[in-house]
C-alpha cells in the first residue's frame, strides 16, 4: 500500500456526554476508541480538523492505519464513524486493532474504468448502471487492497458484472461470495435507456404495420 496514515491520538479519562461536549468545543477533538485484539479497550481523543481531512482521501477507508498514543504505535482500521445530524462536525471514532496474523472484513471501493471508452456506451448508447460501489473483503491486514478495478471496456450491452467477475489481489477475498451463489450480487451493467427501447419497439411496430398493409395492398 502506497499511503501511510498517522493519527495523533490522546489518553481521555472524562466519560459521558457533557465530557464530550467540552473536549469538541474547548480543544477541538473528538472522542474515540481504540479496541479489539488481546488488548482492552482504550478510549482516546483525536484532533476534529486532522481526521476530516484525512477522510477526504478515499484510501483511509481501506487502509490500515497507524494510531500514536503517548509514543507507542497500534495498527487498526477505521470501523465506525458517528457525525452530527446536520453539521458538518464529527462526534465519535470507533478503532479496531488488527495484527498481520489475523484477517479483517473492510469495506473497499470499487473504481470503474474505462467507461467512456466502452463500445456498449461510446458506439451504442449504453448507459452504465451502478448497482453497488464498494464490496467488503477479507484478507490479511497486509493484503488489503486500497481499491477494486472494474474494466468496463469489453463489457458489452445488457451484460451484468457479478461479485465473482471482479479480479482480486492475491489472498483477497469477497465476503459475501463466502456465503454461497446466491449471494452473486449484480455490480454493475450496461443497458439502453428505457427512452431508447420504447423508441426501438415503437420503430418495430410501425415497421411491421406498414409492411401488413403493403401486402394487403
């Protein structure tokens, strides 16, 4: 993985709702927790600014990342975030240790290439039809992929994409595929506006009646 991740995290010894309140307001940092593996849970505060930014970049949804705490160094995944109900503020963080021992479900995005350059979409009208944009996966920590590729270039008009189309990394597995067939979700497909079939069956009536009164003639 190419991204690193650092978060400066603090110890939080005040619980409760009023001490949230004040740690969001008077030092601009929201409370989190640290939990998971052989450890108990530690709940810490992080800077407000630092983790919005960093949610900015995609890649911190599936990576793994670094938290720093009074010097010592834990790996985790982003595993909850809570935010206010109508302003742009964060209110929780919830962090799960991971080990390279051990595999992690995460959510990771799908990124579809090439659509523009698709025949079913550039030469014949297809539109691209988006059933699902991120997939949960499971995988050693070290596995873990920052995204999916989905090449749409030779997909062809009325083609349906399924979970087990997608092309993995090595030791990457989808979640739900581990549940059995019928858990093959559609992805993505390309088909005709439905503007654009009502035209083509309408063209196809209209030619067909035309050709019964030629021949009644």
């Amino acid at each position: 993985m190419s991204q690193e991740f650092l978060i400066e995290a603090f110890p939080r010894g005040d619980q409760g709702r009023g001490a949230s309140r004040r740690l969001r307001r008077e030092e601009r940092k929201i409370p989190a927790i640290v939990y998971g593996g052989s450890k108990e849970a530690v709940s810490i505060s992080i800077w407000h600014n630092e983790l919005k930014k960093a949610l900015e970049n995609e890649a911190f949804f599936s990576h793994v990342l670094t938290i720093e705490l009074e010097g010592k160094k834990e790996s985790v995944i982003l595993k909850d975030l809570q935010r206010h109900p109508y302003k742009p503020l964060l209110t929780h963080a919830d962090f799960l240790r991971v080990d390279k021992d051990h595999e992690i479900h995460v959510n990771v995005p799908l990124h579809f290439l090439n659509e523009d350059s698709a025949p079913a979409i550039k030469l014949q009208g297809g539109v691209a039809q988006h059933q699902i944009n991120e997939v949960e996966v499971i995988c050693l920590p070290q596995n873990l992929p920052e995204f999916i590729e989905v090449d749409m270039l030779d997909v062809e008009m009325d083609q349906v994409i399924h979970l087990s189309d997608l092309k993995l990394t090595e030791g990457v597995r989808i979640a739900a595929l581990q549940q059995g067939e019928d858990h093959d979700l559609p992805v993505v497909a390309i088909h005709k506006p439905r503007a654009a079939k009502t035209e083509d069956t309408d063209e196809g009536v209209d030619s067909e009646a035309g050709e019964e009164g030629e021949d009644k003639e």
